[in-house]
C-alpha cells in the first residue's frame, strides 16, 4: 500500500504543477491587460481567452504524465503490482464491496457460515418433500394446518411450509404426525435454523477438494529451509480467495435467485470460470514470490532451448530487486538460491 499511495502523491503532484503553472501565468498576463488600463473582470476573460481552454490543460497533463496514463505508468514505476500486499488489499475490497452492494448483507454472512442468526429462528421448522416429489399440494397443506405438534404453520419459500415447534416437541414427533395427516412419507422435517437462503454448501464441498489437493501439493515445498514465510503468506491469500469466492457466490445468488437446473449450471460455470482461475493467478504469482521479502521476481533471463529436454535444456533465472536471492527454474527442478545464507 506504500509503494501505491507514493505513486499517486507524485502523481496528484504532477497533477497540482501543472495547475500552478497555469494560474502563475494566468496571473502574469491578467496584469498585464490591466496595465493597459483593462477592468480586472476583462483582463482574467482575456487571459482565459490566450491559454485557451481546460483542453490546452489536459494537453499540458498529459506531457507531463498527470493523466490516467501517467498513473499507470508510476503504477508500473514504484512496482505498485508486485507489492505483497496488493492482492490481499484487492479480495479485501471485493468482500467490502460485496457486503455494500448487497440488499441484505446478513443473509450473505449466515450463507458462509451455514446457519441462521435470529435466535427467533432456533425453534422453527421447515416441512418440506424430497426432491422429485412434486412438493407440497394444497390439500397435504390443509391438513398440515391442524396438526398439534406445530402452531404458526405458513408457506415458506416455493413449496415448504414453515412452522414453530412447541417446547420438547422433536423432529421426529413432527415426521410422524405429518406422515399421518397427509399420507405422504415423501415429507421431512427439518430445524430452519441448519437452513439458510443462500446455499454454498456445493460451493464449499468445491474448496474442501481443492484445498487437499493444495495440501498433498505443498507438501513438496514445506521441507525446504527458510520457506515458513512464504508459505503463511500463501495460506493467508488462499484463505481471501477463499472468502472472496464464497461471498461472490452468495451474491450471486442473492440478487439471480436460481433454481433447480439453472442452479447446477450457475455452479458449473463458476467452478470452471472464477475458482479455477483464482486459484491459477494464485499458485502462479505465489510462485515468481521472493521466499524472504515476498516481492515479485524481476528480470527473468532465459538460457537453453525449450525444445531440448536433458543436453541445453530451458533454464530460467530470475532476481530479487532487493538482493535476497535468484530463483532458478528448469524442466526439471525449480530452486531459489539464497544470496544471504550463501554469504
């Protein structure tokens, strides 16, 4: 965040240069016009009229790199992106923003965490068929209405009914005299407190599998000496990604509301799409990390064919800014070079 505040404050300063600049010599020439015996009104429109319009201004910012352009250009000048912090910075204010754009930010937080956070809700249940039934009718919905075990009986979502138990009555008790008054043994019970609107258990199950196999795949780099930091500092991103990726996915689902087909759809595409690239940039920047000041790698050099496999294979070597150490890279074998220790 230093390196990204220093090069906007060179570049507001650029920015205000130009503006000074302007007003000196707006200044100087309106003195002028008013020696020649010119009201002040007159001679600050006069001098308007010589510098020409705000677009003599963005010509003037644009030379000396006060536009958009310059910013990005001291953006790549102070190394803005290969800042450790920037990517945590970034899914920090994607979650922020998810949590802004959202019409209702607690559902989004009782999706990640699974359950429901009225304690009104603790002693509600929701009736409810097994998928492929057909739901609930409106006549197994009339019997329902007379049960004993329940009171408050409502439609809840599509096809469920919603309820409040009464004290030491049990999901069972509930089952059984709702099997009884409707003769479908196709309904469930089930506490509406385990149930929230928005569903990331899918999404969940996803990361569970992806973070084994990241586990049995680090594996290899937890033995090497001196990469304690740089492997915290991979878990603390993977674990934003994580959270950015699951709070996207409850808005998503938020604001689309699917169903049904559309739903394992939705699912698949995000899979292939967000989780798979976020977990690609990850490992991939991860990787071109300096294991001591986790700055980006600079100034890949590349000896050998790619084409050869054993005899002048592709070696690729690439340097700390700040003398930490070389990264050495080949078909074979991947290994950073420590500068420090080896002095």
């Amino acid at each position: 965040m230093r390196r990204a505040l220093s090069a906007l404050q060179e570049w507001l300063q650029l920015r205000a240069r130009v503006r000074e600049e302007r007003q000196f010599h707006l200044d100087r020439a309106a003195a002028d016009f008013r020696s020649l015996g010119i009201s002040s009104r007159a001679a600050k429109n006069a001098a308007h009229v010589r510098f020409g319009n705000r677009r003599n201004v963005r010509m003037a910012q644009r030379e000396l790199g006060g536009d958009l352009r310059g910013l990005a250009f001291l953006f790549h000048a102070h190394r803005v992106l290969a800042s450790a912090w920037l990517q945590p910075a970034a899914l920090l204010a994607a979650i922020s923003l998810v949590f802004l754009l959202s019409p209702a930010p607690r559902e989004v937080i009782e999706g990640l965490l699974g359950q429901t956070l009225q304690a009104s809700d603790r002693g509600v249940v929701s009736l409810a068929a097994f998928p492929g039934s057909g739901g609930i009718t409106q006549s197994e919905f009339e019997a329902l209405r007379s049960m004993t075990t329940v009171t408050d009986i409502e439609r809840y979502r599509t096809q469920n009914v919603r309820a409040r138990a009464l004290s030491g009555v049990t999901l069972a008790m509930i089952e059984a005299e709702v099997h009884t008054r409707t003769g479908n043994r196709g309904l469930y019970a089930a506490w509406i407190s385990g149930q929230t609107k928005i569903a990331t258990g899918p999404v969940k199950a996803v990361w569970l599998f992806i973070a084994i196999y990241g586990l049995f795949f680090m594996q290899a780099y937890v033995c090497q000496p001196g990469n304690w930091r740089w492997l915290l500092y991979g878990f603390g991103v993977a674990c934003l990604h994580l959270l950015a990726s699951l709070t996207a996915w409850a808005f998503v689902v938020q604001i689309w509301n699917p169903d049904g087909l559309t739903f394992s759809t939705l699912l698949l595409a995000y899979c292939v799409a967000a989780m798979a690239l976020q977990c690609r940039y990850w490992w991939l920047d991860l990787r071109q990390r300096c294991p001591i000041c986790l700055d980006r790698l600079v100034m890949p050099l590349t000896e050998g064919m790619a084409d050869r496999v054993l005899l002048g294979a592709a070696v690729t070597e690439s340097i700390c800014a700040y003398g930490h150490g070389a990264l050495v890279e080949s078909r074979w074998a991947r290994q950073f070079r420590n500068e420090i220790t080896a002095q």
